[in-house]
C-alpha cells in the first residue's frame, strides 16, 4: 500500500510547477496585491477541497502574492473561520449572502442562487437594499449583479 503524499510533497509534483508557472506568468510575476516584484512570490489558494490536489483548482481560484501578502491573507482567513465557527446557521447564510453580493458587485455577471431568506438578507446587506427587494426580483430563485444593480439605481 503507497502511502498518501503530503500536501507540501504534492507541491514538488510536475503538475504543479506548470500550473505555478502559469499563474505567476498572469500575473506578469508581481504581487496581485501589493504590485510587488521584488518580494519571493507565493500562489495562494482561495480555499481548499478534501481531496483536490494543487493543480486540481481552477485558475481564477489561484492568485500570485508575495510572501508578504500571503501571510496576512491566510493570517486573516483564519481568524474570519474562527469567528464563523462561533455563529449558529443562520449567520451563516448570511454570511454567504454578503459574500455573494460582494462577488456580484465586483463580477456582475455572478448569479446568486438565493435558497433562503437569510442568504436574501446578506446580499441585500450588501446592497444597501431590503431582503424584501432582493426576494421579489429574483428569477427562479436567482439574482446577478446587473440585476441588483438596477435595484439601486430604482430606489433612488
């Protein structure tokens, strides 16, 4: 039986120094964050998935920072996972909602599935708008950034 290889021996594979390369590449080997081209660059996962190995994410997933910069995101990551594990389910929802919303302001074209009321409540937290408002103009259950977009500029 071959025993399964480390996360950090899985970062010596082939497949990942290509897929490394490719994201450093795009991103002209600076920082994504800082700018800097100076700094020992780091690809940073987004989040990770039991049983994916690196180069199994996709690439819009995966961003180029410098050392720096990946310390204090994956610093930050783990106080907000330590703060989300304190707050019951419905926080959660919310939560996500946000998080969602804010991924819509930024890439409109994001379609946001809204399966409960909270979910309705974070994005519209975002919005500044009502989960109300939110609610009635989804579309089978769903709603993108132009959409919510419309909605603000409406209210006005």
């Amino acid at each position: 039986m071959t025993k399964k290889k480390s996360w950090y021996e899985l970062l010596t594979h082939p497949k990942w120094q290509r897929k490394r390369l490719d994201i450093l590449s795009r991103a002209g080997f600076k920082c994504e964050d800082c700018g800097s081209e100076s700094k020992t660059l780091h690809v940073h996962h987004a989040y990770y998935e039991k049983g994916l190995a690196p180069w199994e994410y996709s690439d819009d997933t995966l961003h180029c920072l410098c050392e720096d910069c990946h310390k204090r995101i994956q610093n930050i990551n783990a106080l907000i996972q330590k703060q989300i594990g304190n707050l019951e389910l419905s926080c959660h929802e919310i939560l996500l909602g946000y998080a969602l919303g804010l991924e819509a302001q930024e890439y409109p074209m994001t379609v946001i599935d809204v399966f409960s009321y909270e979910v309705a409540q974070g994005v519209a937290d975002r919005w500044g708008l009502t989960p109300e408002q939110v609610i009635d103009a989804l579309q089978e259950g769903q709603i993108d950034g132009w959409s919510l977009n419309e909605i603000c500029k409406n209210k006005k």
